[in-house]
C-alpha cells in the first residue's frame, strides 16, 4: 500500500521511544492535550506501536474497557468517564476513503484516532495529527509480524516517533519533551 506523504506541518514531537511503555507514555502526555473535534492519523508498520499508543490517548481521556486494536471490527468507541469518547478506527482493511465515510464517525463531538488513515481523510478535518510510528527491525516485514498475533507477543525494542500538526487548532500548541 502506498501511502501519499502528508502536507506540510509543523512538527511537535520528533523522538526515538525505548520501549512500548514509552510508547504509551507519549500518548497519555499528548492524549491529555486533545479534546472533542480532534482527529489523529497513525502511520507504521505492522506491530510498530499504534494500539498502544492509542492506549496512551485513551488513559488520558480516562475512557472504559480497555483500548484494543478494532481490526475486524473497523470501529470502536470507547466512552470517557469525563469527557469526549474516543473513535478508534483501523483503516487496514477498508478499500477508500468513500468506506471509511460509510462508518459515520462522529468527529466532531470525539477525539477519532484512524490507523492506517493516512490518504483517506482529505477535507474531513480543518486541523489533524499526523503520527508516524517506525520501528527499525521486526515490524517492518509483515512475515516477522501476525496482525492477529498479540503485541504482549511481539519482542519489544525502540521506535521512532514523529507527530505533525496540521491546521489552526495547533498552532501554538507545544509538546514538552521527557
């Protein structure tokens, strides 16, 4: 799958994380910056750390039940216990954008978070987060990596991490570094 590279941005957060608990960590930190009307679009490969970063935003969000990959469900909604709900949207399977339209996602009043969303979501959203999540070995070959396997299964080593803000709704905004 190609993706097309994103429009400019200005870049938050540029890091290489050690592990899958900083992975996590990172999301709860910007997870506790988002608010309704927000949209986030994960880019990695297989197994780079998407779920779980999205496990970080739904902390944050102090969200119910446990944020799990909604791969063959396409869509899940996670709701908060004090504020907006979460849309987690896995994008892996859907043919374009017109499908992902289909899903009826409530952008607005969420926080929607789409993997594998990269391409499909021009003009849905005036300002978005690009996260681009690489990790250097192991979840680049789909072969090394079973989408149905479980993360706790996949060894756990470094990962780079670069989110891009796009539009008016970051401008300003900063992410501390730590």
């Amino acid at each position: 799958m190609t993706v097309p590279p994103p429009p400019a941005g200005r870049v938050l957060v540029d890091r290489t994380l050690p592990d899958t608990e900083a992975t996590e960590a990172l999301g709860r930190q910007l997870g506790g910056l988002l608010r309704a009307g927000d949209l986030l679009v994960l880019t990695g490969p297989l197994g780079a750390g998407k779920t779980t970063f999205t496990r970080g935003l739904g902390a944050a969000l102090h969200v119910r039940g446990q944020v799990a990959s909604p791969t063959f469900v396409l869509a899940r909604t996670h709701p908060s216990e004090q504020g907006p709900p979460l849309v987690h949207v896995d994008a892996y399977r859907l043919g374009g954008a017109d499908e992902l339209d289909d899903l009826d996602l409530d952008y607005a009043g969420s926080v929607v978070v789409v993997e594998w969303g990269a391409g499909l979501l021009d003009g849905v959203a005036e300002s978005w987060l690009d996260v681009v999540i690489e990790r250097p070995t192991g979840a680049g070959d789909a072969s090394a990596v079973d989408r149905d396997r479980d993360p706790d299964d996949v060894p756990d080593e470094p990962r780079r991490v670069t989110v891009t803000a796009h539009g008016p709704r970051w401008a300003g905004v900063e992410v501390t570094t730590g």
